[in-house]
C-alpha cells in the first residue's frame, strides 16, 4: 500500500490578493497619514496655547520679577502683571508681555512690553479672535483677570478658534480666567 502526502501551500492567486489587500492598506494608511499630522500639530497648539495661558496666570500669581533687558531694565514685579495678546492679523503667533503700564491702560500696541512672541505648529493658525484684537491680562495679586478688546474696553470672555486645514480647535476664557478647549 502507498502512502499519499499531501502538501500544502500558497497558490499564485493567494499570494496575489494577500499582495493586494496589503498594498490597498498601506494606500489608505498613507493617505490618512497627512490628515492626522495636522490634526496632531492642531491638539499639539491648543494645549500649549491653554498652556501659555496658565503660565502667564502663574507668573503673576508667583510675582516673578521681569528680568527681559528691555521691557523691564530696572527688573521688578510688572505693576499691571503679565497678559498674553492675541491679533487677528496675525495668524500664526501670539505675544506674551510683561505689563508695565500703568494698570487702567490697555498693553501698548507699539510691542514694547513683548517678553516673547510665540509661534504655533507647523500649519496651524489662528483663524479668529473675538474680540479682533484682545489682551488676557492677568494683575496680581489675586490675580484680576482683565479681558480687553483694541479699544481697552472690557470683556466677559475672549474666544480663539485655531484652525488646521478644516479642522478647529476653539479656546475661551472667561473673566475668572477659566479656561475652556472645544
């Protein structure tokens, strides 16, 4: 009696589709791949945007001394605190300044109270700010949170919405400093 061995393997055709499923993967995996780095770098700017908010706030309450040579050359406490300034005109950066003012002015507009000018990701913007051009101001001791339009009138919140190709992420706050992301 003869023994029969069955041997198994792949047929031409097999390989063919698993070949295929594989490279029709790859595509939609390639394709998506370009969607989800914008829509990382979108998160990745509104939380250091949420972040720069908290970190103006902080170094109020700290009373940290302004050592920027220009802003501050004598060094000190700012007496209208630190605010963060935000301008619809200019859609991928925003400024962190010492204010130096006296505290019932607005941030002066000339850019010499600028501690840093901060940048956001690669292919984000800021798409709006309502009010156009607003300054989150943040006066210690408490710290009292001012919220100004151009004009140097106060506001109940200030809202920026970051956009990323379609995608939006948008950021309020309020007159408590509370801070909300969408």
């Amino acid at each position: 009696m003869e023994k029969q061995y069955s041997k198994k393997s792949f047929t031409i055709i097999e390989l063919i589709v698993v070949i295929s499923i594989i490279i029709i993967i790859s595509g939609i995996v390639l394709v998506n791949y370009g969607a989800g780095q914008k829509q990382l770098n979108l998160q990745r700017s509104t939380s250091k945007l949420a972040q720069d908010i908290r970190r103006v706030q902080e170094m109020t309450m700290s009373a940290k001394e302004c050592t920027h040579p220009t802003v501050c050359p004598a060094g000190g406490v700012p007496p209208g605190g630190y605010g963060i300034y935000f301008n619809k005109d200019v859609k991928d950066s925003y400024i962190i300044y010492a204010d130096i003012s006296s505290p019932n002015e607005q941030r002066n507009p000339g850019g010499e109270e600028d501690i840093e000018t901060i940048s956001l990701g690669k292919e984000v913007e800021i798409d709006s700010v309502t009010p156009p051009k607003a300054s989150i101001n943040f006066k210690p001791p408490d710290p009292i949170v001012r919220l100004k339009n151009e004009a140097g009138i106060n506001q109940s919140n200030v809202t920026i919405i970051l956009r990323a190709d379609s995608n939006t992420k948008t950021i309020q706050v309020n007159k408590v400093g509370r801070i909300d992301i969408d």
